[in-house]
C-alpha cells in the first residue's frame, strides 16, 4: 500500500529522529568505553582512518546524488523500465567505485609512517587499516538499492535499517571492547555489521519492488545521460570542498603534530557534531515549506519568511554557542579527565567555527530549494585551497589552534559570504549590504551573552557537578531572556513568533489530518484486496464464534439472539454465556436451543459478571476451533449485513487485525465529525469494548483469555490493550452496524478550585469495581506514579461532591485496587 507524501514525511522524520537519538546516545557510551579500555592512540588511529577513507570517497564524483536525481521523475510516473535502466547503471557504478577505493586504499598503506607523525606503539597498525578499508569497501555494496526508497519517499524504510543495524553494531562493540578489549574485533564487527545492513535492506527493496530482480540490457537515453552528466560536475566541486574542509583536519593534525591529538580532539568534534545532527534535522524539515514559498509566495512572502526563519536560527545557535563557549571543557573533564583537554584558544576557535558554520542553515534551506548549485561551483575549489594553505601555515605558528584557524578563515572568507550573496540575488532580489548588517548584529548580540554569563559564571568557575549544572541553567536562561528583550520592538521578532504560532496551533489539525490520509489508504487497500479468499479457503469456510454474555435480561436476549438468527453470512455457532440468571433465562434458552442447533447455552454456577462470561465464552469457542471471535451484550442488535461485511473486511487486511462492529458508543468516543464517519469504511481504534469486537483465534493464542478477575469494567480495556502490545492492529468497520441502546449515564459537572469535574451516576456497587478495577489492570510502577494518582484523587473528590453516597464504595474500590484485591466483592455483589 503505498503511503502519500505527507504521511511519509512525519514517519522519515520520526524514525530519523528517534534513531539518531538512541544511536548518539550508544555512540557517546561506545566513545566512553573506547577510551578507557584500549586508549586515546586507537580512538586517533580510528579518526585518521576515517578522514583517510573520506577522502577516498571522493571516487563516488557525486555519481550517487546525480543518479538518485534522476530516479525522481521515473517514480513518479511508474515507468519501471527506466527506474530499472538507471539503478542497474547505479549498481555497476558502485561495485567500480568499491573496486577503486579498495585498490587506492592497498596503494596507501605505504605512505602511512608519512601520514602518521610519531608512530604509535600499536602492534598490527596496517592490519587495522585494511579492515577499516574493508568496512569502507563494504558499505558501496548492495546499499546503492537504499536509493530506492529514498526517492520513493520512504526514508523511514532504509533509517529503521541503519540504526537497527548501528545500535546492533554499537552494543556489540561495546560489549566487545568490555569483555576482551581488542580492537580487531571492534573492527571487525563493524564490517561484519555494514555487510548484513546492506543485504538485508536489497532485501527488503527487491520485495517492495519485484521489478527490480528483473536484469536489463536497455542503454540509458541521451537525455538523461547529459543531465545526470552536468549534476555530477556541478556535485563534485561541493564534495571535493565537504571532504577537504571536514577530512583534512585530522590528517594534518596526525602529520605535524601526532596521532594522540586526533583522538583528543574527536571527542570535541562528536559532542558538536550530536547537536549538529539534530539542528540539521530541524532544518531539513522545513525544506518541503520552503520550497513550496519558493513557487507559490511572493517576493515579499519569501523575505517575511527568511528573516524570521534566520531569526530563530539565530536564537538558537547562540543558545548552543554560549552552552560550548562555557561547558564544553567542564564536560570533557568531568567526563574522560583533563588529560583530555584542548588549550583554551583550540576550544574558543571551535565554537566560534560553530556559530558561523551553523549561521548557514537558513541560507542553505533557501539556495537548494531553489536549486542554485551551480551557481557557486566555483566556491568548494577557493575554500578548499584556503583552508589547505592557511591550516599548513598557521600550524608551524600557533600549534594545533592553527589548524582551525585556517578552516574558520576558509570559511568567513568563501562559504559565509557567497551563498547568502547568491540567496539575496536570485531568490529575495535585496542588496547583500542588509544580510551584512544584520549578520553583524547577531554576532555582536551573540558576543554580548557570552559576556553576560561570563559574568554571571565566575563563582563557579571550579569544575564540579554542581558548578556545571548551575552554569548550564545560566546558559540557558540569558540568551532566552535577553534576545526577547533586546527584539521586544522588532519586526523581526513578531514575524519569528507568528512564524511559529502556527506550528502550535496546527499540531492536532496535522494530526486529524494523518489520521484521515491513513484512513483512506487503508479504506483502499481494504477495497482493492476484498476478495471471497482467505488463504486457501472460500469465505464461506470461515467459521465465527458468537459469544453473548447475559444476566437478568431474558426479554432483551430474545431480541439479540433474534437478530444474530437474521445474519446474511451463515456459518457460525452461538455461545450464549448465563451469569446465573434467575429470571427464567434459563428456562427460555433450553427450549431455544432445540429449535436453533447452531446455538449453544451456558449457565454459570455464580455470577461472575462480564470477565467471568467474557472468558469463558472466548475460551469455549476457541476450544470449538473456530477461526474467528465475535463478540457482544445480550442488548446489542447486530444489522442482518453485520457478520458479513467483518468477514469480508479480514480477508482485505494483511498482518495481525483485530475488528469492532460500529456502535454510537464507538462513535461518540472516537468519532470527531459525522463526515469523517462517512468518509471511511474502516477506521483506526486505540482499543476495542467487549461489544462487537471480532478477533481472530491466534490472538487467544498469543495473549491467552481475558482476565476473569475484574467482575465489570476494564476487562475489555485490558484485553485490547494486550492485543496491541502483542502487534495487533484495530479497526472499527463502519457497516458492521451493532445497534445498542445508549447506556450513557447521567452527569454532573462542575468546576472546584480551577478544575473541571464531569461525574457519572452510578450505583455504588458500580463505583466499586470502577476504582477498582481502574487500578488492577495497570502494573504496580504505572499505579505509584504522580499522575496516576492525582488522576484517582480527582475522582474520588468529584463522586464525595457529586454523589455522596457513593464515596465509601468508591474509597473502598480505590484500596482495594491499591491492594491488589481481585474477584468479585462480597461487600458490593451487585
């Protein structure tokens, strides 16, 4: 089923979020265990092979990002052929680049006594670096097919694979380096790992799309030669300048200054590089908005937006550079040690490339939706060489601290001026003299908070747990209090604020919005696969189990069983579960049965309320060997369509489902407006009522019978919630239609001390088993929490004003639910 854009795009950017998150975490514990079990000599080595190895990537000459271009317009238009023309092409070109960096990489390893300046102690050194070459190696194999799924809008795909894979390969390494503390075999797994990623994701793709199995012997048109051409030229340049600028630093430092300085200094760049990442993350997703201005808004639309969206840049690379500017060293020792410190000017020029390199977001969003890559080709060649020239010579004068100040100046003197020169342009049509200006004041605002918490700061200047937290909190309240008071009459400010209002605002709507779009995928996908198939079986062999629990209500029964007699699908037997019924019941339903061979009667010895009759109605018909479960009260009306259309719908819906019958009670609880009513054959459900739910038997095989226990209420919520935890899905079929008389209760409402209060009237017995039961089914750790018990307090404080009557019972349940106390209660019997 293939999902729209929009949906995709919240999953892309949840799962990249979410697993960037974790995998950052576990890198930051890898990087911990790494140096304190093999030293700072292998973490330097490790950084050097990788910038090595970076630099070897230079083969790829953007081959990759020209062909993923080219795939876009082919996906749209489902044209397999070319898709398949173009990644078997990108296949070939991989395996060739593999092959280059392999043998580059051999050609190297002479060279490396060159490179490395005060060789390490460190036995096997060469053997470490071919199996690092062999990870690099690895990783151009099979993963050019992750392309696939970038281009058809399903990042979220090939992200769940790399941090499945990342945080696998992370625990590994880490337990490794623990138990046996060689860095071979962190190596090792590292390649072993980049290798199963890679296969397992042409997996996937090649079942997601089958076509790609097919070979091919077309030749690509001219066309698109001469286009993937041009973009490869103009994608080189920037490469050649990314891998310059980020790679040479941790070769130069290793060459004139040693291998040990590498690895201090990879501790500074991780922590920046971990905030980067999720800066970068925000950035990118407003890319998609941006573009859209880029077509559709005016020009005065697209200034209003640039500056607000480089306001709150602003706002919040200055709170991330005050954050380094302060705690950076603090944290470092109170993490690895002091010997793991950079001089104070090394520390300082990092945080000021920081601030200027991060300053180039918002101009990044707006140049490459316009798509001006070609416009400053030029720019990666001047900014490489500067930064190549002025590292090498500042090196030889100011040590280590050179070496950054040649890549600070590579980039005030290339990066940081010409894309935002382009930016004004050709995309705000305004003169550059503004962007100077306002570029000016934000670093001298930026300059001024650092001096503030400067000040603020001296008393804590010792580096303790305590001074870095206090310092930390100062950090974070100065910049969020002076830029709002320096701004307080901007426009500038306004237009941030009213840029980001809508975001708040529009939260639930984009979410009722999601919900919508899925529903009417799966409503799709459920009338394109519909068949009279289930497996091997026609419809009509599906067996169902009808369960009706009843008590006292032998008039209303009569009605019910009526209505299931009335069913258009046919093959079912009935369970009709008696709680001891003293009504004459059953009198009525021996008679019944003889006349109706497809029902079946059941009287209990006791009441055991709905859990008791809810079990062991489940539990006879699974032992009967039905296929399916279905489920209701004596007073639910099933339409003579109902059974059929819950048949029908399971067999359109693949994986683990459960379905409900529709009911006002469904609707009005999870039903915002009529229309989407209308809109949708199947709706979404968090949970399902023991009323109308239809399950399948291998849910009573993976999470066994409901809790006899609870007597009444939550017996259901409990049941439904262990489905889903066990990866069921739930839906509420709209023309399965149950009726069922409204059993919603009397209210009282009213406000005490600020809060609203909404009571229902219950008899006590109920209110018993309602506090109680609310607590039984949540584990202990969930019962103890704050909220759960404030959540309990109100209540109890709403019945003790509502209804006074049925405190006690109320108080009663709420002990006896802290309790443990289970069954049915010889105090509140019914």
């Amino acid at each position: 089923m293939r999902c729209i854009r929009s949906v995709n795009s919240i999953r892309n950017i949840s799962y990249s979020l979410a697993g960037q998150i974790i995998s950052n975490l576990l890198s930051f514990i890898n990087r911990t265990v790494f140096i304190h079990t093999i030293g700072v000599s292998y973490l330097g080595i490790n950084g050097l092979f990788a910038s090595i190895f970076s630099f070897l990537s230079l083969a790829d000459l953007g081959i990759g990002s020209a062909i993923a271009y080219s795939l876009y317009d082919p996906i749209v238009k489902n044209d397999t052929r070319k898709i398949n023309i173009l990644m078997e092409l990108y296949g070939k070109a991989y395996k060739i680049i593999a092959g280059v960096i392999g043998i580059t990489g051999i050609a190297l390893i002479p060279f490396l006594p060159r490179i490395i300046k005060h060789m390490p102690d460190i036995p096997y050194l060469r053997i470490f670096y071919l199996l690092m070459l062999s990870c690099t190696v690895a990783s151009y194999l099979f993963s050019y097919k992750r392309t696939m799924v970038l281009c058809d809008q399903k990042a979220y795909i090939n992200e769940k694979n790399v941090y499945q894979f990342t945080i696998m390969q992370t625990l590994l390494q880490i337990l490794l380096l623990v138990v046996t503390k060689k860095y071979v075999l962190y190596l090792v797994t590292a390649t072993v790992c980049t290798v199963i990623s890679n296969i397992s994701i042409s997996i996937k793709v090649n079942k997601i799309y089958p076509f790609l199995k097919e070979k091919t012997n077309e030749k690509l048109d001219e066309g698109t030669k001469k286009v993937i051409t041009k973009n490869i030229i103009a994608m080189v340049l920037h490469k050649i300048s990314g891998i310059v600028v980020y790679s040479s630093d941790n070769i130069i430092i290793s060459t004139f200054i040693g291998i040990n300085m590498v690895g201090i200094y990879s501790n500074y760049y991780m922590i920046m590089q971990l905030i980067s990442n999720i800066l970068g993350r925000m950035f990118n997703a407003i890319t998609a908005s941006v573009a859209n201005l880029l077509v559709v808004g005016s020009l005065e639309d697209k200034r209003k937006n640039f500056d607000s969206i480089y306001f709150l840049n602003f706002w919040m690379i200055t709170q991330c550079t005050v954050c380094f500017y302060f705690l950076l060293d603090p944290f470092i020792t109170l993490w690895i040690g002091k010997d793991y410190l950079l001089n104070r000017l090394t520390t300082v020029l990092l945080v000021i490339w920081f601030y200027n390199q991060s300053m180039r977001y918002t101009v990044g969003v707006f140049k490459n939706t316009a798509g001006l890559y070609w416009n400053d080709r030029f720019k990666p060649i001047f900014e490489s060489l500067i930064n190549l020239v002025f590292s090498i010579i500042l090196l030889n004068r100011f040590g280590i601290a050179g070496v950054f100040m040649g890549t600070l100046i590579s980039l005030i003197t290339t990066s940081l001026w010409v894309e935002p020169y382009i930016v004004y342009k050709h995309v705000l049509k305004q003169k550059f003299i503004k962007f100077f200006i306002t570029y000016t004041v934000y670093i001298a605002v930026c300059g001024l908070e650092v001096m503030l918490v400067h000040l603020l700061c001296i008393p804590f200047t010792e580096v303790t747990i305590r001074n870095f937290i206090i310092t930390f909190m100062i950090c974070l309240l100065i910049p969020n209090v002076t830029i709002p008071l320096l701004f307080l009459k901007t426009q500038r400010l306004r237009n941030a604020i009213n840029y980001t209002k809508p975001i708040h605002q529009n939260l639930e709507k984009l979410k009722d919005m999601v919900r919508l779009k899925e529903r009417q995928l799966i409503n799709q996908y459920v009338k394109e696969k519909s068949s009279l198939e289930i497996g091997d079986r026609n419809m009509e062999q599906i067996k169902v189990g009808i369960v009706v629990v009843t008590y006292n209500r032998r008039e209303i029964l009569k009605d019910t069983l009526e209505h299931i007699r009335n069913q258009t699908y046919r093959n079912f037997t009935v369970f009709i579960i008696d709680n001891a019924s003293t009504d004459g019941t059953g009198t009525y339903m021996r008679a019944f049965t003889k006349d109706n061979s497809s029902f079946h009667y059941y009287k209990l010895k006791r009441n055991l309320g709905g859990s008791g009759g809810f079990y062991h109605g489940i539990k006879l018909a699974y032992q009967s060997g039905v296929d399916y479960i279905w489920g209701m009260d004596d007073d639910a009306w099933a339409k003579p369509e109902a059974l059929k259309v819950l048949v029908e719908t399971i067999g359109g819906l693949e994986g683990k489902t459960c379905l409900v019958s529709d009911t006002s009670q469904n609707r009005k609880k999870n039903e915002p407006t009529e229309r989407l009513r209308r809109e949708n054959r199947i709706i979404p459900q968090k949970t399902f009522m023991f009323l109308g739910f239809f399950i399948p038997k291998q849910l009573v095989e993976d999470i066994g019978y409901p809790r006899k226990d609870l007597f009444l209420y939550f017996d259901d919520f409990d049941y439904s919630k262990r489905a889903v935890k066990a990866g069921y899905q739930i839906y509420r079929v709209k023309d399965s239609i149950l009726e069922h008389p409204d059993m919603m209760q009397e209210t009282k409402k009213f406000t005490l001390m600020g809060k609203k209060f909404t009571i229902q009237k219950m008899p006590e017995w109920k209110w018993y088993y309602y506090m109680r039961n609310g607590i039984l089914i949540y584990p202990k750790k969930e019962r103890d929490s704050r909220l759960f018990r404030k959540y309990h307090l109100k209540t109890l404080v709403g019945v003790m004003i509502a209804y006074p009557k049925c405190f006690p019972a109320a108080l009663a349940g709420y002990i006896d639910g802290k309790r443990g106390v289970e069954g049915k209660s010889k105090r509140y019997p019914k």
